[in-house]
C-alpha cells in the first residue's frame, strides 16, 4: 500500500512538472526559440532581400561563445549561412518557390533545439542581385 502511494505521488509530480513545461517546441529547446520576421510567409520577394529573425537569446559570433543561427533553403541544409545578428542579405536565389529554414545553433554549431521555416516565392528571372556592370552606363559608354 505504501509503495503504491509513493509511485502515486511520484507520478503526480511527474505530472504537474510536464504541465509546468508547457508542451511546446520552446520548451523542448530549453526555453530557446527562433523566428523569420522577414520575409513573411507566402511572401514575394526579389534578389536582393534580407532575412530578419527574432530570438529568445541574444545572437552574436561563434567566438564569443553566443548562440547564432544557420539560414538555408530548401533541402540544403549543408549549404547554409551562419548568421550572428538578427538580419541577414540573401544576394543570389534562383526565381521560383522556396523554403527558408532557420536553425538556433550554439557557439559550436550544434542545435540548440529550436528551429522554424517559411515558404516564399523569389520574383524576377535570374535570381541574382544586379552589379554595376549589369545596370546601363548613364554616360553611353
């Protein structure tokens, strides 16, 4: 009876501590989240463009032992940006749909648990920033 009453109670704790948490992916990550602000979801946008994130911890480089974030898109998560500040300038994109996947990382690049993406279209044809040898010589030259 007593052993029944201690696994009783051990389970109500249990219990009310998974309450407590909350059940959500933040809580999962240790309290730690990350967002796309910009662009929003379903967005068009056109190259060049910039990726603004929020996070629930402040960003900075890897050397200062802060958390940080990588940006890729679609399945190339091998092919990704490291981003220590909450904006980050996309200068190449091929036009057509995509998804844009951030990931919470600590100093060492390991995840910190806490990731989010969102679809978005890139407009225009090539899917490149423009250069100054790519816009017209206002001189004629």
């Amino acid at each position: 009876m007593i052993a029944t009453l201690r696994r009783s109670a051990a389970a109500l704790v249990l219990l009310a501590a998974l309450a407590a948490c909350g059940g959500t992916d933040a809580d999962a990550a240790g309290g730690m989240s990350v967002e796309v602000t910009a662009p929003a979801a379903d967005a068009t946008v056109e190259v060049p463009f910039d990726v603004e994130l929020t996070a629930s911890v402040p960003l900075g480089t890897t050397g200062s032992g802060r958390h940080h974030v990588h940006v890729w898109f679609d399945d190339n998560a091998g092919d990704y940006q490291v981003v220590e500040a909450p904006t980050v300038r996309v200068d190449e994109l091929p036009a057509g749909p995509h998804v844009l996947h951030a990931s919470l990382r600590n100093a060492n690049h390991s995840p910190a648990g806490a990731e989010t993406q969102v679809r978005i279209m890139v407009g225009g044809t090539d899917g490149k920033a423009p250069t100054p040898a790519d816009e017209p010589d206002p001189y004629g030259y």
